[in-house]
C-alpha cells in the first residue's frame, strides 16, 4: 500500500488512531480533566499482574498520587483479539477508556460518556 492510506497504517499506528479518536470524542467534554491525563499502549499485560485476575486485562488504571496523574494503560492486543472487525476496534477502544475513566473518576460510565456503548461518530 502507497503510504498515506488507511491499509498502509500497521496494526499499532491503527490502533493508536482510534485511541486518539477516542480521546478526542472525551475532551469534548472532559477537556479539563483529561488534560492531565496519561494513556500509554502496550501490546500486552505484564505477566506478574494481580493473583485475582482470572481472565487477561484490556487495560488498568492508576488514580493520581505522589505528584503523578491519573494514568490508563491499554492493552493493544487482548483488545484487537476481542473486536470483531476494525469498527468493532474502534469501539471497544472507546469504550474500554470510558470504562476505565469511570473507575478513575467514581462516577458510572454513562456519565463520562453519555454515548456509552453506542456507536461514535468518528471524524
């Protein structure tokens, strides 16, 4: 593929775009907040992660503390293995960050995005 096109991202560069989509459809109403936020993306969980998980994280959240953040990291691949096209991605993305954000933030996920669990309307 030439580069510039949508085939030409790889699966990393296309999964970092949803999650700036993502991101960007939060700031529109959490701009104050998310500003000091962090998102990384890893391809996978570290393997030493908590005795009580029973299934593989999409993501972890860690609230703000000794001068750091709020801060999400995703999950890249136990995500993509859970979409079932590159819509469904994109989706998921935005929804695991709500979720994410709704613990972070004590409040229900409805209220971080009042379009949970229904189909953005992507840029």
């Amino acid at each position: 593929m030439p580069p510039g096109l949508p085939g030409a991202l790889s699966r990393s560069d296309r999964f970092d775009e949803y999650t700036r989509a993502a991101l960007r459809r939060l700031q529109q109403r959490w701009e104050r907040r998310l500003g000091r936020l962090q998102v990384a993306v890893e391809p996978v969980p570290p393997s030493d992660g908590p005795s009580w998980e029973n299934s593989v994280p999409l993501a972890r959240s860690f609230p703000a503390a000794d001068g750091l953040p709020d801060r999400i990291i995703l999950y890249r691949r136990p995500i993509e293995a859970r979409a079932i096209d590159s819509r469904d991605l994109g989706l998921l993305i935005l929804d695991v960050l709500v979720e994410q954000l709704s613990h972070l933030w004590r409040m229900p996920p409805e209220d971080v995005d009042p379009g949970f669990n229904q189909p953005p309307e992507w840029e």
